[in-house]
C-alpha cells in the first residue's frame, strides 16, 4: 500500500524498507519516510552535536534497563567501528566527501548492526568481528557509479547486498570482493 511522506511529500510503498515502524502511528510506520528521517537525523547530529550527544545521555539515563555501561560501552565501540569504516569505504568508492554515508546509503549504523547480526552464522559476534568481514554478496566491481544518485551505488550498498562473512571463505573468493570491515 503506497504511503505519502508528510515531509517530502514523496509516495512510497507503507514498507519497512521506506518507513520506520512504530507502535504509535495508527498505520505503523512514521510519517516521514526514512529518507527524510535520516536526513533530519545527519543535519540535527552536525548542527547540534553538542545538544545530540545530551539527547543520546539523557535517553540513556531514562532508559538504563537498555544495557549495562560495560555492554554499552562495547556497542558504542562496535558502532564506531562501523561508522568509520562504512565512511571511509564510500568516500573512497566515490572519491568524494562531505556528505554523510547514512544519508548516501539510506540507512542508518543502527540498521547496518542489525542487518549484519541477524546474518551472524556459527558463532560470528562482536566479540570476534576480527575473523569476519563485510561482503558485498554481488561485488563492487559489478556495479557502475560515478555518483551516489546513480542507482548503481544505492544498488551496490543496499543492506540486502551486505552480508557478514568469515575472513577465510571471503579472501578463497580471489580476492574479488570487497571488504568492509
Ligand atoms: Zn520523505
């Protein structure tokens, strides 16, 4: 069922893959589409980095049955790792900078690290993310992008082109795959 977004006004499928899910819209799914929502979120983050980081503590604070320090600690280390190496790998994919990789993928790091631990196969964790890597499942060299509105790269770095895989079976590959993490 198409679904208008309330902010750019744009009709797309009423689909996770559009919208996020939330209890407390009568359809299920936030007006704004993700798009929008991750826009908002990036522009918010680089306006106000000050007052997002005091969102995130304060949200914490409200909410501390959501992880002890310690494992909140290893999540946000987790999360950073990801962060870095998803920006720095497209910015070297379209040897460009300056927008953030959120935004150019339409998704956000929380949805990668999700996306990646429902794949985790025979003991592949966090704990581990040393002995695994990243996989474009159809390779980068596949795809023909000089810029992140091509559909090329959207196709390329969508969630259902990454897969976790262990390090061993990714490089007896011949080492055409590209690795992430
Ligand atoms: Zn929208």
């Amino acid at each position: 069922m198409p679904k208008h977004c309330t902010k750019c006004q744009i009709e797309k499928p009423a689909t996770r893959e559009f919208y996020y899910a939330g209890k407390k819209w009568s359809d299920g799914f936030h007006p704004h589409c993700k798009t929008c929502q991750i826009a908002y979120a990036v522009a918010y983050k680089r306006r106000h980095p000050e007052k997002a980081r005091a969102n995130r503590k304060a949200w914490r604070q409200r909410n501390p049955e959501n992880g002890r320090s310690q494992q909140r600690r290893r999540r946000a280390t987790v999360e950073g790792a990801l962060h870095n190496r998803m920006a720095t790998r497209i910015n070297a994919a379209l040897r460009k900078k300056g927008r953030g990789w959120e935004l150019l993928v339409g998704y956000t790091v929380d949805d990668l690290k999700a996306h990646l631990e429902r794949q985790f196969t025979g003991g592949m964790g966090w704990h581990n993310r040393s002995e695994w890597h990243v996989d474009h499942i159809v390779p980068v060299s596949h795809f023909k992008f000089s810029s992140f509105d091509d559909p090329d790269f959207k196709a390329c770095w969508a969630l259902s082109n990454l897969r976790p895989l262990w390090s061993k079976q990714n490089c007896s590959k011949g080492g055409r795959r590209e690795l992430l993490l």
